[in-house]
C-alpha cells in the first residue's frame, strides 16, 4: 500500500470508526515509517534502545503526512507507542473521548473601528455554520444602491486563517431574498492579509426600479471556516482521458446544465 492511500485509509476508519483506527493499519504506519526514512535518517533508536535526536526529525515530516488539527486514537499501541505519543498526547491503551479540533482565526478590526465589537464576525447561536458580517463603511452614512449597481462594501477588519484555512464568504439568505442583492461568493486565501469587502450586484424586476438603502451596521454576509484540501494536478492526452472514461463506464458522460433531472 502506497502512502497516500495508507493515509486515506487512516482518515476512513477514523470517520467511519468514532475516532479509532485498527491495530493492522496502525501497524501499516509503523511499517511506513521504517520504509520511508531508513534511508534518511541513520537510525532510529540508539544502543541503549533510546530515541535519537534524528527521530524527532522523523516524528515531525510523519506528522505532517497527518491532519494537524486531530488527536488520533489506536485500539492498541505496540512498539512505537512512545514515538506517536511525542505528537498524539492523547494516546493510551485505553480509548480516551475525542477532542474536536478549532481553529483560531484572528481578525483585527480597522482603527476607527476599536470600540465597535459589533463588527466582529459573530453567530447567532453556536449551531450556525456562518458567522455574520457587517457592513462597515468609512463615513458610517447610508449606502444608496440602485438597481443593478456593482458594489463593494467595505467589512471594517482584516483576518489572519491559521496554516491550512480559509475563509468563505457567502451571503445571507436574506441578501438575496429581501435586498435583491446577488453576491459573489469570496474566497478569502491564507495568505490575503487586505481588509475584507462584500461584492454584490443588485438585480431586480424592472416594474420595481426603486433604491436600495444599506445602512452602517447591517448584516450582509457570512463568513465560514474552511480547511484546504491538497490536490495533485496530472496532466494525460485526450486518449488517455478517453481511455479513462470508457474504463469507468458512466452513463451521464458529457450532459450537464441540468441533464440528470427534468
């Protein structure tokens, strides 16, 4: 088994299994470990049987082949129980509950909004997936927006994800319902540091012509936590991707725009 596949299969059981995995595909890891690095590091216990200073080197490139942000609990430990306890703090020979992992997220809000707390990201209860956000225009008047004006308003703060985020921004149900106001969903990356804004174009029937007033404090959008997903990039000739297909046997082949359902 290759190591991305070990790695899935590590987050399966762990998904399908509250938390757990089996002892083979632990022993599966042990193995890699061994395979992947008895050529790059000398060894990884001394005479005395201690770990070395190269193991911790070792622990930390593994761990990052891992999910950073979970506690991984085994069914049971052999040989390298101390190995994965220098990282997984949380393992024994017992099951232990699992902790959920939450990412920070830092936001500073812009300097003449200090005293407005207001203008943080904020939920309404703590089973919303979206933390509202507001807007936070510089001269604090209303913002008239007739219809189909493109707008950006300003959100009032800057954030900073923690390595491996990134934030989504999408309007709130009633942007769109009760403002008229079509946005763009954002994707706000790790590595943007600008003060964020909410883009959106107002459109409307054209027998209701009227202005739109947004008024400094309202809620406009929300903002969701999203942790990135890798992706390897393989390019193939367009016989190989014919090939591909024909192997897999799908009926939908290139029908789409609505092509599943009347």
């Amino acid at each position: 088994m290759n190591n991305q596949l070990l790695i899935s299969k590590v987050y399966e059981e762990i998904n399908k299994n509250s938390n757990v995995i089996s002892l083979k595909t632990y022993e599966d890891l042990c193995v890699l470990l061994d395979e992947d690095y008895k050529n790059k590091y000398e060894k990884i216990i001394d005479k005395h049987g201690n770990y070395n200073d190269k193991t911790q080197m070792m622990i930390q490139d593994i761990v990052s082949k891992l999910s950073s942000d979970m506690e991984y609990l085994f069914e049971e430990l052999p040989q390298y129980d101390r190995f994965f306890q220098y990282k997984f703090t949380k393992i024994e020979k017992t099951k232990q509950p699992y902790k959920q992992f939450i990412p920070t997220y830092r936001f500073a809000l812009r300097s003449d909004l200090q005293n407005e707390p207001q203008f943080l990201p904020t939920r309404a209860t703590k089973y919303d997936s979206g933390w509202d956000v507001r807007a936070a225009t510089k001269d604090r008047k209303p913002l008239i927006v007739k219809p189909f004006d493109h707008i950006k308003i300003d959100l009032g703060f800057r954030a900073i994800c923690p390595e491996g985020y990134w934030l989504k921004l999408v309007p709130r149900s009633s942007t769109q319902v009760k403002r008229n106001l079509f946005a763009l969903y954002g994707v706000i990356d790790e590595s943007y540091e600008g003060e964020m804004c909410f883009a959106a174009t107002r459109i409307v029937n054209p027998n209701d012509l009227t202005d739109l007033v947004i008024n400094w404090g309202d809620a406009l959008g929300q903002l969701i936590p999203v942790k990135r997903q890798e992706m390897i990039v393989e390019r193939i000739s367009n016989e190989e991707y014919d090939q591909l297909c024909k192997e897999r046997g799908h009926s939908r082949g290139a029908n789409g725009f609505g092509s599943t359902s009347k």
